[in-house]
C-alpha cells in the first residue's frame, strides 16, 4: 500500500538545546504512542559559510551533546512522516501537534506535502542524511 509522506522541516537556527529538546518529545511520542517507522527524523547541520553539512541519525544515542551548536552551525530538524493512505486523519493530527507543541515553538517551521515542488528535492535532502 502507498504511503503519503509529509516532511516538517524545523530551523532552530543555532540552538543546539531547543532541537534535542525537540528530538526528545519526538522519541517519546514514538514510544508512547508506538508509532514506529511512521515518524523518523533526522539532524541537518550545516555551517552558515556554505559548508558541508553533518548529519545525525534518528535512533543514534546521545554522546555528550553540545548544549550550544558551534559557532556559524545551523541545525534543522526534519521530520519525515509516514503514514498510509487510509491514516489520512491521524497523519493530519500530527501535522498539527508537533508544531503546536511548546518544544518546537523557538523553531521556524515548515510543512512539505508529496503533491508540492519542494517535496522531492527534501526526500532527497533526508535519505541523504546518515
């Protein structure tokens, strides 16, 4: 059955803090609601001179996490949702939950549908990111 994917694409800009905080309530939605593979996310950082970026997988372990991006590093939280076409409702829920929660407000947000240009240019972006 095809899935309708939705990205959420959140800048954080250089708060290090806000985006694990982020990728926190995200793991624990997961868990709590056991949602699987329908909601994965992936760290993007890139420096704010053009570098290349780094990336961070979804179920990699924290290590001694920065609290503060280094300096000139922007983070984006994206945020691939996954769900089938007869969850049309519950994929729309969370289009709006996560970015109504209090842990991605200081985060400038972005909603990416299959049927909209930018959508296959960031499904690249994510299967990219390690």
């Amino acid at each position: 059955m095809r899935m309708a994917q939705t990205f959420l694409i959140f800048d954080f800009g250089t708060d290090e803090e806000a985006a694990q905080e982020a990728r926190h309530r995200i793991e624990g939605w997961k868990q709590g609601f056991r949602l699987g593979k329908k909601i994965e996310f992936k760290f993007e950082r890139r420096s704010l001179e053009g570098e290349e970026s780094e990336a961070e997988e979804d179920d990699a372990k924290p290590k001694n996490k920065r609290k503060e991006s280094e300096e000139g590093e922007a983070v984006r939280l994206i945020v691939r949702l996954d769900f089938s076409n007869h969850e049309k409702n519950l994929a729309q829920t969370w289009v709006e939950r996560i970015p109504a929660d209090e842990a991605f407000e200081s985060a400038k947000g972005e909603v990416i549908r299959a049927n909209e240009a930018a959508f296959e240019r960031t499904r690249e972006i994510f299967e990219s990111l390690k």
